[in-house]
C-alpha cells in the first residue's frame, strides 16, 4: 500500500494515515487521540444522539426535519444534547413506552424532559449517598414466628319449635 502522509490539524505531526488511526475534520486529517481531546463535549453529545437516533428509529440516515426539531429544542429551549437521549432513554427504555418509527419526531422531550431530569437526579443522589455503604449491613435478619391455628367454630342449627312459641304466651 502506498503511504499517505498527512498533517493533523491539531498537533501539526505528520503521520501515515494508512497506518494510524484518523479521523477528518472539515475535509482535513487528525490523529484520532487528538480530535477526541480537541473536540468539544457538545459535539460528541450530538454525534451520540444522531446515533442514538438512528438505533431508535432503524435507519441509516435521519430526516432533515428530525435534525432541525433537535437544534430547536437545542437553541430555543436550552435542552443539552445529553439531556435528550437521557429523556428519550428514559421515555422509551425506562418507561417501556411504544416507539412510533412511521413518525420519527422528538415531539415528547418538551414533555418528558423534567421528568427524565429528576428521575437521573433522584439515581445520582442515590448513588451519592450509598456510596461508602454495604448492602449486607442491611439485610434485615430472619425470624420464625409461630401462629397458632385457628379454632374452627362449628355452626349449630337452631331449633325453632312453633309449639315452644305459643306455649310461652
């Protein structure tokens, strides 16, 4: 193979891109290692979600009107990148809600978003306080109790005699 030397953008290096491992940025190269430090969180919190996407709803490309619904919320409502898989995880995978795959619209995070917020709050607060804890500390000890069975009560016909009735009057 031939060998095809390019220059990161990043750190300036030459290197072999048939050799190392690479990625492209805007139709240049860059070491792997060196676009993963470089690139900013929220991008690679998009890239999860477009990934995410594409496993929830089967496809290999997303709509251009799905991708413009995720920068909405993104610009208009403030939502994070994170924020929306972690509400779509919550609503279709913790939820166990039906994933509608013939409309492929992210209509349900306004709605689901606070809830997605505080259930991941409610887990990492969780995980906070029992941190330092064992869990064999508070399995609770077995006892035996005895319950005495219970006493069958037999029901006694009662005798009803017309002749008893008028006698007594």
């Amino acid at each position: 193979m031939a060998k095809h030397t390019v220059i990161c953008v990043y750190c300036g290096q030459k290197f072999d891109a048939n050799i190392e491992p690479y990625v492209k940025v805007k139709n240049r190269y860059a070491h792997k290692k060196c676009a993963d430090d470089k690139i900013p969180k929220e991008e690679k919190d998009k890239a999860r979600l477009e990934e995410y996407l594409k496993q929830l709803y089967g496809e290999e490309l997303l709509d251009q009107k799905l991708m413009l619904q995720v920068e909405k919320y993104h610009n208009d409502y403030g939502y994070t990148y994170s924020g929306m898989i972690g509400t779509l995880k919550f609503f279709y995978e913790i939820k166990k809600n039906p994933i509608d795959k013939d409309r492929n619209t992210l209509g349900i995070i306004p709605w689901v978003y606070r809830d997605a917020q505080l259930y991941y709050s409610g887990l990492k607060t969780a995980l906070l306080l029992n941190k330092d804890k064992n869990i064999n500390d508070y399995i609770p000890k077995e006892k035996d109790f005895q319950i005495k069975a219970p006493k069958r009560r037999t029901k006694t016909k009662s005798r009803f005699n017309f002749l008893d009735k008028e006698g007594e009057e």
